[in-house]
C-alpha cells in the first residue's frame, strides 16, 4: 500500500483506501457480520487506527472510506454505532484528513433519508466528515444492468432523480457529499445521456465523485473503462468522464 501511495504522489493522484468487505468478513472460516462470532466493533476500529498511524503522512492519502456498502447490519450493532467507533480511533493519530462514511444499506443516494438519515448525529472532533453516496442506473439500482435501457425503465435524467434526496439532506445538514460509485455500460449511447446530465448537476452541487470502475484485472467487465488494444482506445464512457474534471 505504501509503494501504491508513494506511485501516486509521483503522478499527482489521490487515493481513498477504502475497505470493500461490506461491514463482513471470515472468522474461523465462517462469513460473519461484525457484531457476530467474536468480530466486534473494536477490531475494525483498531485496524483504522493503526492505518492511519502507517500512512497519514502520505500527501497521496485524500482521505479514510470507512467501509464499503454496509449493508443489513445487526440491529444490536448499527451502521451509525461501528462508523463513530473508527472516526474516533483514526483521530487518536490524524486529525488532519478527511473520513469518508458510506452510507447505510449500499449506500444508496435516492434512499438516503430512509436509511442513513441517522448518519447525521455522528461526531467528529476534527470536524472534517464527508458522506458518500451510490448512484446506477439500472431499475433495481444495483449497477448490474442486466437488461436493456428500456427494460430497465431508465430515462436521461434518472441519475438527476436519484442523487436529489442525497444532496437536500447534504444541504438541510450542512455537510459534504462524495459519489463513490457511478457507472454505466458502453453498448448503449443512451445510458452515456444519463451519465452526461448526473455529472452536470454534480459538479453544479460542487460534489466530486468516483467512476466504478478502472483497472486491468477488470478483463472485459460491462461497466469497465479501462482502455483497450494496449491503451491505444478509449472506452466510449470517457468521453463523458473528460468533460468533468472537476466541480464548480
């Protein structure tokens, strides 16, 4: 990780290590939820905290994505409980960076006030929080996109529609959003207007986001952009992504 961050600072990127286990992983060989078969809150924590000892020296590290789409957690250990937990470990050692909390239930923006609202009674000592929400396309919303563009019921601005309810309670709260997940497949022109439009009112909103996803080990993946023929093409989703460097 070390070597990745020091690669990144010789290129001007940022990096957000972000755990992606969905708030679960293997104890003992079980697949366990954390609050269950001995995996608690405070081992999360404490791995972010001796993460952030390791590398918040680096000027690569933007900032600490807490976890991955944590989604159906115990009702005995919720989401809100385990991410105050590691925001207090991490300032035990940095203060200075920014900790990025997804949101509850695949951190889904058009659902964000049914299933994260609770996220804004958590407190930060360094006062430097930002919430990060999801946003795909598809009628189920889970970035597979299975079916066709008509199938699943799509329209140009539906990626408008979707990050609203997001943004109001960003606004009505006073806090910053990050969409860390965005995408869309390249076999239909149609889904790169819905792109087009979402990235528009983003950068209106002054929210900065991710694309899912790049990298070659994703081979041939519907939603890649990962350039092909030995780098020499893009894929056609860049075209859109080019237009949005940055936020107003």
């Amino acid at each position: 990780m070390k070597n990745l961050l020091e690669e990144a600072e010789k290129r001007g990127l940022q990096i957000i290590p972000d755990l992606h286990n969905y708030g679960r992983r293997k104890v003992n060989g079980k697949d366990c939820i954390i609050g269950e078969g001995g995996l608690t809150i405070e081992h999360l924590a404490d791995f972010w905290g001796k993460l952030a000892s390791e590398i918040k020296g680096y000027p690569s590290v933007y900032g600490y994505g807490l976890m991955n789409e944590p989604h159906d957690m115990l009702e005995s250990v919720p989401w809100t409980r385990i991410a105050q937990a590691c925001i207090m470990e991490i300032r035990k050692h940095d203060t200075e960076k920014p900790v990025i909390v997804g949101g509850n239930h695949w951190s889904s923006a058009e659902r964000w006030l049914q299933v994260s609202d609770e996220l804004k009674y958590l407190y930060d000592p360094a006062y430097n929080l930002i919430f990060e929400a999801h946003v795909y396309f598809d009628e189920d919303g889970s970035g597979v996109y299975r079916r066709s563009y008509e199938e699943e019921k799509a329209h140009p601005y539906i990626g408008v529609e979707r990050l609203r309810p997001f943004v109001k309670w960003l606004k009505e709260n006073n806090f910053r959003g990050f969409v860390g997940e965005y995408s869309i497949p390249a076999d239909d022109e149609r889904w790169a207007v819905c792109l087009d439009h979402m990235l528009s009112y983003m950068r209106e909103q002054g929210i900065n986001g991710t694309y899912w996803a790049a990298g070659a080990r994703w081979n041939k993946y519907i939603l890649g952009v990962q350039p092909l023929n030995n780098y020499k093409e893009d894929m056609p989703q860049l075209h859109i992504l080019s237009r949005y460097l940055k936020t107003d």
